[in-house]
C-alpha cells in the first residue's frame, strides 16, 4: 500500500480543502454542474427557464421522494438546530447495512455519490498513477487538478466497459472506473468483466463501481458482495435518482474500513442534513419502492423507443433513467431547437458529437419531448 501512504502524505487536511474546492467550481464537477454547464450554453441570451419548461436534462427523477420520505424529513425539520439530534447517521448506516449485507464499518454516508466520487480520484490516482475509465462515460473531472492523467477507453460494440482494453491501455493506473448502468449509454457491464479488472489490475489499484443508476436496471448485478468480501472495489450510490432525492442530497460509499479511511481526508462537508439522511433511512424501508419506480420508468422510456423507432431515429437501448439518441447533426444544435419549445434535454459527449441525452420524465414530459422532437428533426 505505499501508494497509498504515500499519496496521503502529499496532501494535508487543507491542501485536501483547497482541491475540493477548486474542484466545485470547475464547469464538469458533477452531474448538476454538467447539467448546468449544458444549460448555460442553450440559453444563452434566454434569459431563466419558463415555467412551463420540460427539463429533462439532468437525470433526475420526477416522481421526487416517496410519501415515507416526505413524512420522515416533516418530522426531523423542526430538530434542525441540532446536528444529529435522534442519531439519524447512525440510523442509516445500519439500515444501509441490512439491505446491501455490509458491515457497517464498510459505509460511509455522504451527501449523494459526487462527493465519494472525487474522494477516490484524491485517495487512489497521483501524478503516476492513472484514473482509466470508459469513453463515453462519467466522472474523471478531478484528477487534472491534482496532476493525474484520466486514460479513456472506448466501449465496446455492444456499449459494455472494454475491461481488457481498460487494463492494456494502463496496466499501472491507481483505479478503474466502472459506471454501472454507465452514465450516459444506460447500458451494463457484466459482473465477469468487472471481476476481470479485480484479478488483472496491480495489487495496490483500485476498481470504483458507480451504481447510480442500478436501481433503474432489470440486468445489472450490483457490488456490494464484493465489498462484504473484502475486495479491493468501492462501490458509490445515490439516493439522487430512483429515490427521487437530487435536491435532497444523501448517498454513500462502500469499501472495506482501510480503503474508505483512505478517502475520509478528502472531504471538509463535516455532518450531513438530517433531512436527507431521514428521507433515504425512510425510503429504504419501504417495500417495493424500487421495484415500483423501475417499472414506472421502463414503461415511460419503451413508449419514448417506440415512438423513436417509428421515427427511424436510431437509439442506444438503455436500463437507466435516460438514453442517447442519433441526431445526424451537432447534438448541441439540436438540444438549443428543442430548447426553442421550452423542452431542455441533455449535453453530448465529445466521442459522440451527433448523440444526445435525454432524460425520462414523466408520460406527459415525453409526450411534449417527442411532439417538439418531431418538429425539430423535420
């Protein structure tokens, strides 16, 4: 582990501040920050959204938090003066702990799955040790600030992370990088390729396994086995999506204690909000939720595909809560026409110059997407 120890020891606490908050303000932080980004170019001289906007650009979930949820976050408010005034960390992590079958000593909570994210590229890349990851794919906006090199590998036909080309392309990195659902094809890597990089990566690397998105897949097969098993993976969720929560801000990593201690430095957010923390212990607990909500999102997002698949606009299949569509011409012209009838869909990725994103809404926001899609594509 003398990368490790070494890495730590280059960083103090308040180098560690400054770099996260250089981080926060570049324009590719995080998802919202991408988003954002995306939505200052389309509006330039647009002045704010309308409120009749359909802003599918984000990959948030309409549905918001469920009723549990509201009702948890309604009952701590008035609590808020205290930090944690009724234990609601330690609340948490022990219902994290029963659903996902992890010690709790493996989690830590944190505000959404951004902040764990960039705790990695400072815990586990350097000036020598790489951050590999998929291209297209999410992530990779910290190591150029603290001198590591991002080594992107294109994805295979079939939109899975090339795992050999992963570790061939740098067989040193410090970690390999697998969003799962990937973020922003939606598409799944298989648990054999993501338990190739365990076995073909240096002994000192580290693989990251984002799972956003899982709860939106009907094929992924999450990681938190490979925790429970001591690996060297660490896992990062998110109540943003299938919960509803992005404005809420709860999520967590899972490592095994001496990886997750590694990444603890790297971070100055101190306590959590309550409110988040009730509102995700509060949903966890509810039977079926998620079930619920994937079913609610696979029906809207096959209504979208038909409708796509009618029009001869070809489409990456996806398992997520968005999807990449082929426009033939700059995405960014097309997202700036759609922006023309107050529908304000995703950005491109550089790789993909001609692919969008599109977030799925509701039934009514896609009805509207796909009415003005029709327009603009004419």
């Amino acid at each position: 582990m003398e990368l490790h120890t070494s890495t730590l020891a280059a960083f103090s606490r308040r180098r560690a501040a400054q770099l996260l908050t250089a981080g926060a303000a570049m324009p590719f932080y995080n998802e919202f920050a991408m988003a954002q980004e995306a939505e200052r170019q389309m509006m330039r001289n647009r002045g704010p959204l309308p409120p009749d906007a359909v802003r599918i650009s984000s990959n948030e979930n309409p549905l918001g938090p469920c009723k549990e949820g509201l009702e948890a976050m309604f009952k701590v408010a008035p609590l808020g003066g205290r930090y944690q005034p009724t234990g609601e960390t330690m609340a948490f992590t022990k219902t994290v702990s029963e659903v996902e079958g992890v010690k709790p000593g493996y989690i830590m909570p944190t505000a959404g799955s951004s902040d764990p994210l960039h705790r990695t590229t400072c815990a586990f890349t350097s000036p020598t040790r790489s951050w590999v990851m998929a291209n297209p794919g999410y992530g990779g906006g910290a190591p150029a600030y603290i001198g590591s090199k991002v080594v992107r590998v294109p994805l295979r036909a079939d939109y899975s992370h090339d795992v050999q080309a992963m570790i061939k392309a740098d067989p040193d990195a410090g970690v390999y990088y697998v969003c799962n659902p990937n973020n922003p094809t939606g598409t799944i890597t298989a648990r054999a390729d993501i338990e190739y990089l365990l076995a073909n990566k240096k002994k000192d690397a580290v693989v990251v396994v984002d799972e956003a998105y899982i709860h939106f897949s009907s094929s992924a097969q999450p990681c938190s086995d490979l925790v429970a098993a001591d690996k060297d993976v660490v896992v990062l969720r998110t109540f943003s999506k299938a919960y509803g929560m992005a404005g809420i801000r709860a999520g967590f990593a899972m490592g095994r204690p001496d990886l997750l201690a590694k990444m603890r430095p790297y971070s100055t957010s101190g306590f959590l909000p309550i409110t988040g923390l009730a509102c995700a212990t509060a949903s966890m607990q509810v039977k079926g939720l998620v079930a619920e909500r994937r079913a609610i999102n696979k029906r809207v997002r096959d209504n979208t595909f038909e409708f796509l698949e009618k029009s001869k606009i070809t489409y990456i299949p996806s398992e997520g809560n968005f999807f990449l569509m082929e426009v033939g011409k700059p995405g960014a012209d097309v997202a700036r026409a759609m922006a023309d009838h107050k529908i304000y869909i995703g950005r491109v990725w550089p790789i993909w110059p001609t692919k969008v994103r599109v977030s799925v809404g509701t039934q009514d926001e896609m009805n509207k997407f796909t009415a003005a899609l029709t327009k603009v594509m004419a």
